[in-house]
C-alpha cells in the first residue's frame, strides 16, 4: 500500500455517482465518472454509478480499456430509459424509475452522492441525497449554454439560454458543496449568483492507459495499415474526440490540403463517432483530400491510446472544450498538440506548454504544424515537455483531492 492509498483509507467511503452519460456513450464525463470511480475502488472505497440503459448495456461488448481488477468491484445500476428524439447517440432514464432506484441504493447504503449530471438521473441523485440527508457532491461538467443549440437549434437563443440557467440556477442550490473542472467553469457558476462552496478539480488521467511497449505499438501500427492502406509511411495528424458540429473540425479539414501540399507524407485521422460523420467525409471530398483523410468511426479506449502513441501531432480546434480530456492524453502519449487557446485548453496548456496554443486563425494554425513537421528538434522537446506537463494530472494525485472534497461536504452536513 503506497502513502496515497494509506491516507485515503484511514476513512473508507460508500459513494453514489450519478451520471446520465456512461458507457458505451463516449464523452468526457463518461470518462470522468469512469476514471475516478476505478481510482476510489483501488483507494478501498465502494462506488456505484447510476446511469441510463442502453440498447447494450454490457460494459465487456464494448471495451473501455486495458483490463482493470478494480473493475470487478464496480457497482453499475442501469436504469431503464428510452430515446431521445434530438440525439441519436443519448439515453433518458425513465422518470417513473425514481422509486426503483431508490430501493436499491438503500440496499447499497451510500454515505454520499456524486452528481454528474443535470437531467433525470441527477434528479434521482438530488432527491436521494435530500430524502436521505446525504452530502450532494455536484460536478459542473457542461456548459449547456454553449451546447444546447446544436441540439436545438429550433429554439430560439434568448429562450434556450434562460431555461438552461434558470435549471442550472435549480441544480446548484440542492448541492452541499460543487465541483468545477476548469476556471472557465468557476467563472459561469459565479455568474448564476448561486452562494455555494466551489472547489477546483480536473478529471484525472490514468498514465498505465498509455504505457505501451515497441512490440506492441509496432503491432498496433501494422494493423492500422492493413485496415488503412493510406497511413502506410505516412505522418498521421490527429483528432479525436465527438465528431460534432461544435468541435470545429471543418477548421482544420480546410487547412490541411495546404499542409498535404508541402508535405505529401501525411494522413489526418479523425478519431471518434457523431452526427457529423458523413457531413465532414463530404467535406474532405469537396477539398480534395478525402484520400489523405482517415475516419475511424468510434474506438475502444485502448485502441485510442494507441492510436494517440502511433500519431506524429494531434490537433484541437475545438472552441467548446470545458476540460479537454483527449488533449492531456494525446500529452500522455508524448504527442505534441497544436490547438486553438479557448476554453479548458487554456487551462490545459497553460501557455505552449507541450505544444502550441494559437488563436482561431488557420494560417497561424498551419504554421505552428510546420514548424513540428520541419524542425526535428523543436519537435523532440515538445515530445518530451508534453509527457512532463501531462504528470499534472494523473489520477493517483486528483483522487487524493477528490477523497478530501467528500470529506469537506460530509463535514458541511455535520456527519
């Protein structure tokens, strides 16, 4: 047992998680939720996620990773749910399910509740928690004003932008204590004028997740060939993440027929699953590179990793990112990043820290990828800088504070 572990299990915990968003529905939260609930089981505390049915629903159909033995210890509660008509890719939990959920988190007995969420099963958490007289833990994850649109667009701005802070407003005023990811984050909850304790935490990253040896990598990369004849020799330039409009992927689809001019050893990969897929594969086509561009569709957690290792620079165009997740693996990877300094990637990179943070313009874009592309040693420190930055944020350190925080909203309820 290592100091870490020893601390944290001076006082063992039986913690709730409540998330709309878990496996095999693939964004930042599901792995933020993931992350930390494995990290509490190893530290010896007992964790159940409550989370919406899917269509499949077993965790082991859709691998999520190297094999865990923490993960043999996970509680899961999959509550019934039913389609949503503005999202393919989401589930709603069914609210007549409360009750049902209810009686088996009283057989489970939680001394406190994680809420992920901010629809149907992050309702069942604020009421448990209420009727219970339990610590409500609320982690602030999405900023719905930014989002919504892209699934609503039918609804006017001013009216959607009310209603989500008036529930957001609803939501934080039931917490005992709130967690926000990022600054950013801070600074809107501030916004909504809602009184509540607030501390900082980032989601964790596992690093055994992206240690990988050359046997395996050589492998790995072999097959990416064979199922790709393109990447064959080839520098792979690499997104990853929701394949949605808010990411801005269209922002370096059209730079790159300019890179793949100057140098014609490259493939740009776009690494994810979304609504988008076909529109952005049209895209590629219309400027003329839909042979240099590669879609995978979704990936397993471990084949990302290893897609991120194989990769010579990853790319985050995206203007939306409240955390950033994929940005600090692809550093995990010791893969410099080139993106666009908005959002959680400021947080991230603080400055050019593993990289380079540039503005929302294509041409300094661009040119920040040329320079890693041509010059051999900038490169290499970049590499090695990325994995040192990323040790920021591995999940051993961030549970530690994750422990404390309960620790602090059990405290606040006078238990």
């Amino acid at each position: 047992m290592n100091l870490f572990q020893g601390s944290i299990l001076l006082n063992v915990m039986k913690i709730a998680m409540f998330t709309d968003a878990y496996w095999p529905r693939v964004n930042g939260v599901t792995v933020s939720v993931d992350t930390f609930s494995l990290a509490l089981i190893k530290a010896g505390h007992e964790v159940m996620i409550v989370c919406s049915e899917y269509p499949v629903s077993s965790i082991t159909e859709f691998g999520i990773g190297k094999k865990d033995p923490a993960r043999e210890k996970l509680k899961l509660l999959r509550v019934p749910s039913h389609s949503i008509f503005f999202s393919s890719e989401d589930r709603m939990a069914k609210l007549s399910k409360r009750g049902w959920v209810e009686n088996r988190l009283d057989a489970f007995s939680p001394e406190l509740v994680h809420i992920n969420t901010e629809f149907f099963i992050g309702n069942f958490g604020f009421c448990y928690a209420k009727k219970r007289r339990l610590p409500a833990v609320y982690t602030f994850h999405t900023i719905w004003e930014d989002y919504a649109s892209n699934y609503l667009p039918y609804v006017p701005g001013g009216l959607l932008r009310f209603i989500i802070q008036k529930g957001q407003r609803h939501l934080l005023k039931q917490a005992t204590l709130v967690i926000v990811p990022t600054p950013q984050i801070e600074a809107i909850v501030k916004s909504y004028r809602v009184k509540k304790e607030m501390r900082r935490l980032p989601t964790g990253i596992d690093p055994a997740l992206f240690t990988h040896s050359e046997e395996e990598l050589a492998e790995f990369r072999i097959g990416m060939e064979k199922k790709y004849p393109a990447v064959k020799e080839k520098k792979l330039l690499l997104f990853a993440g929701r394949v949605s409009k808010e990411k801005n992927i269209s922002f370096i689809i059209e730079l790159f027929p300019a890179l793949l001019a100057r140098h014609a050893d490259l493939v740009l990969v776009i690494a994810g699953n979304g609504p988008y897929l076909d529109y952005f594969k049209n895209q590629a086509e219309h400027c003329g590179v839909g042979e240099s561009c590669i879609f995978t569709g979704y990936l397993e957690r471990a084949e990302l990793a290893l897609t991120y290792a194989v990769s010579h620079i990853f790319l985050m165009p995206s203007l939306t990112e409240t955390q950033g997740l994929v940005t600090i693996e692809a550093m995990f990877s010791g893969i410099p990043v080139v993106a666009i300094g908005a959002m959680g990637t400021v947080q991230l990179m603080e400055g050019d820290q593993g990289g380079f943070m540039v503005r929302n313009d294509k041409e300094e874009f661009k040119a920040r990828i040329l320079q890693l592309l041509e010059d051999g040693d900038l490169y290499r420190r970049k590499s090695e800088e990325a994995r040192r930055h990323a040790q920021k944020w591995t999940i051993g350190c961030l549970t530690g504070q994750l422990v404390e925080i309960y620790r602090e909203a059990s405290r606040f309820m006078g238990r």
